[in-house]
C-alpha cells in the first residue's frame, strides 16, 4: 500500500503531473506579464520527454557516481514530501508526517544540488554550488523562525496534519498580525527555495550558466528539471498548508493557485540579487521580521 | 610571492560562446571566490577584413558593405561615410536631405538604445523588462519599414543626399509616433529610479571614473557617463544636428546606473530632434540629392556619433572609382577595453552587467525561419525577399502611414 502510495498516488506519478502543470502556469502566467503568447499546456511534457531521451553525458573527471546519484535524490526526496503533503491534505488527521520532517527533505535537493555541483569537475558548477550552499544559509534560519510561527499559533502541533485540522477548527493562522508576518517572510524563503528571480543566483544563466548543472545533460538533466518543478508545485501548497488550512474544497485550490502566482509575480517583476545581497537582506530584515513574528505569537497576536 | 601562489584564483571563461554575449567576444575572468581580480580581453575572432573589400568597390557599392558591418548600427556606418566622401569632393548636400538624415540617425539611435535596456534586463534575470523594451521598439520598427523600406539596413544614406523622400504625412507619422513614445519612456526611467532591487544593483556596479575613461579613451553614452563632455553631433556638426535645439546629457558618477540613465536621456533628446526635423522637413523644399560625377583625390573623415559612441570613417582617394584606402573605426572598439578596469574589484554578477553596459554591437537581424517537414513550405531566400516586399508594400498601402 505504502509503495502504491510513494510512487503513484499522492507520491512521485501524482506529484510529477501536478508539477507539469504548475509548470506550464508559470510559464503561461511569465508569458502573460511580458506580452508574449506562451507554451501550448502540453509543453512541459514534451520538454520533458525530449529531456529524457538525449544522451548522458559524464565529463571526464568528475566522479560518475555521485554525478549520477545527486539528482535522484533530489527527485525521490521530493516525491516523499509530495507523498506527505498530499496525504495531510486528503486525510487531515491521524499521524502522516511531520513538519520537521518535511523540513528536512526539503534541504535534500539543496545538497543534491552542491553534490552535482561539487562533483562536476567544472569551475562554474562548483561556484554554482558555492553560491547555493550561501543562499542556503541565509533563508534557512527565517524560514524555521516563521514556522515557529505556526507551530505557536496552532498550539505546538507538529504533525501536519494536526496543524491543517487546528486551523480548519478555529481558524487560519494567516488572520491574525504574526501569521501575515510569517507568510510575507515564508514567501520570501520559498523564492529562494525554488531557486527563482531574485534569488536564482546559484545558477543565474547569464552569469555562470547554470551553475551547478551546467554539465549535465539527457535524462539527469531531467530529474533535476522535474525536481525545480516539483519544488514550484509543491512550496505553494507547503505555504497553503501552513497559513490557509490546506487544500480541501475548491476555494483551497484557487488559495493554492494564488499563492504559486505571487511566486511568478515576484520573479517577473525583480532583477537577479547579488549573493552578499541575498545574504544581507535574509540575515537582517527578513530574520528581524520573522523574529518579530514570533514574538508577536507569543503574545497572542 | 608566496602569498601570490597561495591564493586561489579560477579561471571564468565568458564567451566566445556564453548565454551573456552572443557573439565573439571572449572575457577571461581570474576570479578569487567571487571577486574579479582580472581580465583578459580577446576580440578579433570575427575578421571580415571589410576594409580591404572596400578598396575594390566602387564609391556607391562600398555604402552597401560598410551598412553590413553591424546590424543595429546598420545607419551609422553609412552615415560616416557619407560624411567622409563629402568632405573629399567638398560638397554641401540639400537642406531636406540633411533633415531626412538626422531622423534616419535619431531613429536608429533610439530603437539601439530600446534594445539595450531590454538587454540589460535581461542579463540582471529581469526578462518582463527584456520583453516590455523589444515591445515598445516593435512599433519604431515597423515606422522604419513603411517609410524607409526597412526594418534594419534601411540603404537611406547615398553620397549626396538621401535615397528616399519622406513626404508630409510620413513626418506627421513620425511625430505621432514620437509622441506615443514618451510617456513609454518616463514610464520606464520611473520604473528604474523606483525600484530599490534595481538600484542596488546597478549604483556603484562598474565604475568608471572620469581620469580612466580619457585614458581609455571611452566613447558616446560610456564617456558621458564618465563626465566627459563629448558628442560629435554637437561639437562637429553635420546634417542637421545644428539647426535643431537638444542638449547632450551627462552624468559623474561612471557607474552602471549613470550609463542607463544617460542612454533614457539620450533617447528624449533623439524623440525632440526627430520631432524638430520632421516638423521642418514639412517647410524645406527642394531636392533630397545632388549627382556627383566623380571624386576627386584628396582625403577626408567622416564622423558620426552611433548609439554606441563615435564612427570614425577615414578614406583617402587618389581620384577613380574606387577608395585607395579605407579605415573604420567603431565604437565599441574603444569601449569595450574599459572594462579592464570597471570590470576588477567587482564581483562576477557585476562582471556580468557592467561587460554588457557597454552595449558591444551585435548582428541579430535575422528576420524569418522556414522549417522542413510536416508538409510545409521550405523557403529560398529569393521567396523569403519578395514576401518581405510584399510585406512592405501591403504596409505602405494600408492605412498609410
């Protein structure tokens, strides 16, 4: 049962559709905002397909294993949570998964990432890594803070399913002054997260190309892409989850879908940050807010 | 020394292919993490030898080449030369061409300029203003092709004069559409002093002080930015740049942010001339060319200043139909060295931006792709040009201008 449920429904099968088409509205809304027509709804698909049947390269001098490995576990963490998250939402209750769980699967395509990068034997990739292990630093400490946020506010549920029922019950936690707070602060760290305008530094393609993934090619490649996808398809339902109550009738899909196109917006709408900037920012006012959000929480408010 | 050996320095190769430059030009980046610490430069991988071509070209063939040299340019060059070939025969051109001359000038400058910010967009990861910018030119472009034939490679310039008239409804076409133009351009020079992200980007990103630009002798909107006071449309007038009221913008503070602004500015002025001249063209009578027999032997310089800086166009004559010798100088030319050193001390986003400030000319004019298979219709390139002319002319007929 567990196995059907990892790999088809609600896991990786599930998981890979709704990302194609959280894909294809990134890219239909991008192609809205700058005047332009955009993809048919069956692109991401053949991009993909295309994707999987090219060759593999390997450069000569990078270590083939770990070249290999990294963007698998990029995509089977991935499907994990996908599996969790999605279960929270149809089941609401009994023990699914943990947020500290999903916490830390969440940083498995962060590593797989500085691992492609590390171990592509390629100047531009290990900056890209570099850069990424930097970015990662600076959003995680604020995205733990808003979700302490709330962990407060839904009076210390740690289960996710806990935290979706708490707020079906009484209320979202987005209502309340912390809870708008932590979710401005959140959306910032997913940003970064799905490695997007303005924090898409680690692979900025004008500058290093890619970054990390720059040597890889054919059905790794895919992976990584399906990854960035699943990443898109899945931090917005995170954000639902934690400050909306979750996905349960038709108005929690219309939530879902608003907060994946302010995620589109900002990137449509923001030049590329510098890394000491990302850093700045994340550390200094992001931080100080998602502090004060906290307390905020703890007072009630 | 020991302390030299130590540090770690990577090398990042931007160009000859990279997604930043698509053309030849090959950067070297010695990085140190991310700061720059040096640059090597290498152009030179696209030799066409174009000057020596011209010495076996007839006076009016040599226009045509030297129009190919660059496509967005594809008016300066001609107009530099133009210049230079009047100045050997002495020949003072009708008061209606000169006017006709500036607006092709003017025109090209500003749909150049769009291009750039566009760019610029682009390379900080800010694609809405790419597309915005390529839309806002789109229209300037499609004026260019009902009146001068041309999206790109209008073939204006002819020694002598013009090779085409704009009549009364095409000069109000281009004040209309000057006027659509404007309220674009505050919109834009708005977005970018408002936007915080913008700004920390691009402000102290590249700097270039005024002492290093003379010495690397910088150019057009590089110089003017840098505080240096040049513009060869002001100090060495030609066509009709004295006959019309503009100022030439400068700025102090050399960085990124200053070359933006100043090539905003630019364009306002460009709309103020082209909507002077249009305006005048609807009272200058006469003629838009005068025949020349021959020239003469002597020599003579031709300047013109390009959206990228000054075209300096040299041809000495020893009397027959072709130039004895030909030598052009082009903007970029002197600019893109300046980035030796705007470039070090900076990080590699700057690098980033701060190589593309210098807006290093780029051949893009490609205009359709015929693609096999599925049953449709392979073009040849003599059907691509007549449905291109008949693009045109279903232009000109409908709703003309």
């Amino acid at each position: 049962m567990i196995i059907f449920e990892y790999f088809f429904y609600p896991g990786i099968l599930f998981a890979l559709v709704v990302s194609l088409a959280v894909s294809w509205i990134d890219r239909k809304v991008s192609a809205l905002v700058q005047w332009r027509v955009g993809p048919p709804v069956m692109q991401p698909v053949y991009d993909l397909i295309k994707l999987m049947k090219k060759e593999t390269l390997i450069p000569s001098g990078a270590s083939p294993v770990v070249f290999l490995l990294a963007p698998a576990f990029s995509f089977a963490a991935l499907g994990l949570v996908s599996l969790i998250l999605f279960n929270s939402n149809l089941y609401a209750s009994g023990f699914i998964g943990d947020i500290l769980v999903v916490v830390y699967l969440l940083v498995v395509p962060v590593f797989s990432l500085i691992m492609a990068g590390a171990s592509s034997a390629n100047p531009l990739a290990s900056l890209g890594a570099s850069r990424e292990m930097k970015t990662a630093l600076s959003y995680e400490l604020p995205f733990i803070l808003a979700l302490g946020v709330v962990i407060i506010k839904t009076g210390g549920a740690l289960d996710i399913g806990e935290i979706i029922s708490v707020q079906r019950l009484s209320g979202p936690v987005i209502y309340s002054l912390s809870g708008i707070i932590a979710f401005a602060v959140v959306i910032l760290c997913f940003q970064a997260k799905m490695m997007q305008v303005p924090f898409d530094i680690s692979e900025a393609e004008q500058e290093i190309m890619g970054g990390a993934i720059i040597e890889y090619s054919g059905p790794p490649l895919g992976f990584f892409v399906v990854s960035r996808w699943m990443l898109m398809a899945l931090l917005p339902l995170l954000a639902v989850i934690l400050f909306m109550g979750g996905i349960g009738s038709f108005t929690g899909v219309i939530k879902y879908i608003a907060v994946l196109v302010i995620a589109i917006l900002i990137k449509n709408t923001n030049p590329r940050l510098r890394i000491n900037q990302t850093l700045r920012l994340f550390w200094g006012p992001v931080t100080l807010a998602a502090a004060a959000g906290v307390l905020l929480a703890l007072l009630g408010l | 020394m020991s302390k030299e050996e130590k540090r770690q320095i990577t090398e990042i190769p931007i160009g000859p292919y990279h997604p930043l430059q698509e053309e030849p030009e090959f950067f070297r980046l010695k990085v140190e993490g991310e700061k720059v610490v040096g640059l090597d430069i290498e152009i030179g991988y696209n030799h066409r030898g174009i000057e020596k071509l011209a010495e076996s070209k007839h006076y009016d063939q040599v226009l045509f080449l030297v129009e190919r040299i660059c496509g967005i340019c594809s008016t300066s060059h001609p107009f530099a030369y133009v210049n230079c070939v009047e100045e050997i025969c002495g020949l003072d051109i009708p008061l209606r061409a000169k006017y006709i001359r500036s607006i092709v000038g003017e025109m090209e400058r500003i749909h150049s300029h769009m291009l750039w910010l566009g760019l610029a967009g682009h390379f900080l990861g800010y694609n809405t203003v790419w597309m915005w910018c390529w839309k806002y030119r789109e229209p300037l472009l499609e004026l260019c092709e009902k009146l001068f034939g041309n999206r790109q490679h209008y073939a204006m310039m002819k020694i002598g004069g013009v090779r085409r008239d704009i009549d009364n409804a095409g000069g109000s076409a281009f004040c209309r559409e000057m006027n659509l133009l404007l309220p674009k351009l505050d919109m834009l020079q708005k977005a970018i002093e408002d936007d915080p992200v913008l700004r920390a980007r691009l402000k102290i990103a590249g700097t270039l002080p005024k002492k290093e630009a003379v010495s690397f002798c910088a150019v057009g909107p590089m110089a003017r930015a840098s505080g240096i006071d040049i513009d060869v449309r002001r100090d060495e007038p030609y066509a009709a740049y004295s006959m019309v009221d503009w100022t030439v913008p400068v700025r102090t503070e050399g960085d990124v942010y200053a070359k933006t602004m100043i090539r905003l500015e630019e364009m306002r002025q460009s709309v103020l001339i082209i909507k002077q001249c249009a305006e005048a063209l609807k009272k200058a009578k006469g003629d838009i060319s005068v025949q020349i027999k021959e020239v003469p032997p002597g020599e003579g310089i031709g300047r013109h200043e390009a959206p990228r800086g000054e075209v300096f166009h040299y041809i000495k004559s020893r009397g027959g139909t072709v130039p004895y010798r030909h030598k052009i100088r082009a903007p970029s030319y002197m600019n893109v060295f300046t980035n030796e050193y705007a470039v070090v001390g900076g990080t590699i986003p700057d690098a980033a931006i701060t190589l593309a400030a210098v807006d290093p000319c780029y051949c893009c004019t490609e205009r359709m792709q015929a693609v096999d298979g599925a049953g449709r219709q392979v073009y040849t390139s003599k059907q691509l040009i007549d449905i291109c002319r008949e693009k045109t002319f279903s232009m000109k007929r409908g709703k003309n201008k």
